[in-house]
C-alpha cells in the first residue's frame, strides 16, 4: 500500500510539474487546485495591453473573485445567513478595494456604490469580473442612439475606455 500511494503522488507531482504552461496545463492545475488564475496568452498585434480589452488576456474558464475563489464567504455574507451581507451591498466592495477619489466626474453607478451594475462579486468570463463583455458592455446602460455624434462612437468603434475612464475623471464625460 506504501508503494502504491508513493507512486499515485509522483504521478501526481509529474503532472503538476509538466502542468506549467499551456491550455492543458492549465486544466490540470484547475482540475487539482481551486482559484488558479485565468490562463494568460500573448496578446495579438493591434490588441489593447489592458486586461480586459480584446486581445489582451484569453481566459480558460471563467475569471474568480479572489475571497469568492478562496471560499472566504464570511468576508461578504453574514456566517450561516446564506445571501445576508455583513454591510449593505452599497459599502461592500469599499471595504477593500480602493477606488480613489477627488476627481471631479465620478461613474454614476460609482458614485451611488453600486459596483454590481458593472461587476460580478463572484466569477465572470470578462475582465475585471464584467458583467458583459466590454465590447457591448457600455452600451447596456448608454445607448448607442444616446451618444454624442463624434468618431468613435459609431457601432463597431473602439472600445469605450480607449477614451473613457471607467470610473472617475477630472474631465468631462469621464474622458481620458
């Protein structure tokens, strides 16, 4: 039986081991461990460098919250109270992340402490935890008719934070 279990776990550390890189890699260590982050791949020529924006991160499966993947429930959700939240949804998120502030013009989502109209507090397949894919992310809220007739704005035109911020600006319209 020693030998047996000796053996299982060198089996086990050699696919860990030749499980450092590439797609089927990453299935492995997702198959043995919980949280591992999304699988990175080399952005292709034009592509945005901003996690997120097309090109830049090709993900495996779905992206993780980090206390969600962790299972560190009880840092949200009030010990065997299922859904209740330890504060209102409204302060949650600020509770650890840091946004910044004193800008001038800030996200109106933001500004109310609603980061569930953007973000997912759990897992998504889009970056930053998006509710939908950034290319038709904005125009959920902002309706394509509704925006300001300048170049960029046209359906199918660059992704909205090339010129927006996505949360707070000292300009105008969140630009950058």
């Amino acid at each position: 039986m020693k030998r047996s279990g000796r053996a299982a776990a060198l089996c086990a550390a050699a696919s860990l081991l030749l499980a450092c890189s590439g797609p089927a890699g990453h299935r492995i260590l997702t198959f043995f461990f919980d949280g591992v982050p999304p699988l990175r791949t080399a952005a292709p020529s034009g592509g945005g460098g901003r996690p997120g924006e097309a090109g830049a991160v090709a993900a495996a499966g779905p992206r993780e919250h980090g206390p969600y993947a962790a299972k560190l429930c009880d840092g949200c959700h009030e010990p065997g109270r299922g859904n209740v939240l330890v504060v209102p949804a409204d302060q949650l998120c600020g509770r650890c992340h840091v946004v910044g502030s004193g800008k001038a013009f800030v996200h109106g989502p933001l500004n109310a402490g609603g980061c569930l109209v953007c973000h997912d507090p759990h897992a998504s397949p889009n970056g930053y935890l998006l509710v939908s894919a950034s290319g038709e992310f904005c125009l959920r809220c902002h309706g394509q008719r509704d925006l300001r007739p300048v170049e960029g704005h046209e359906a199918g035109g660059p992704s909205c934070t090339v010129c927006h911020e996505a949360h707070m600006s000292d300009r105008q319209f969140l630009l950058k």
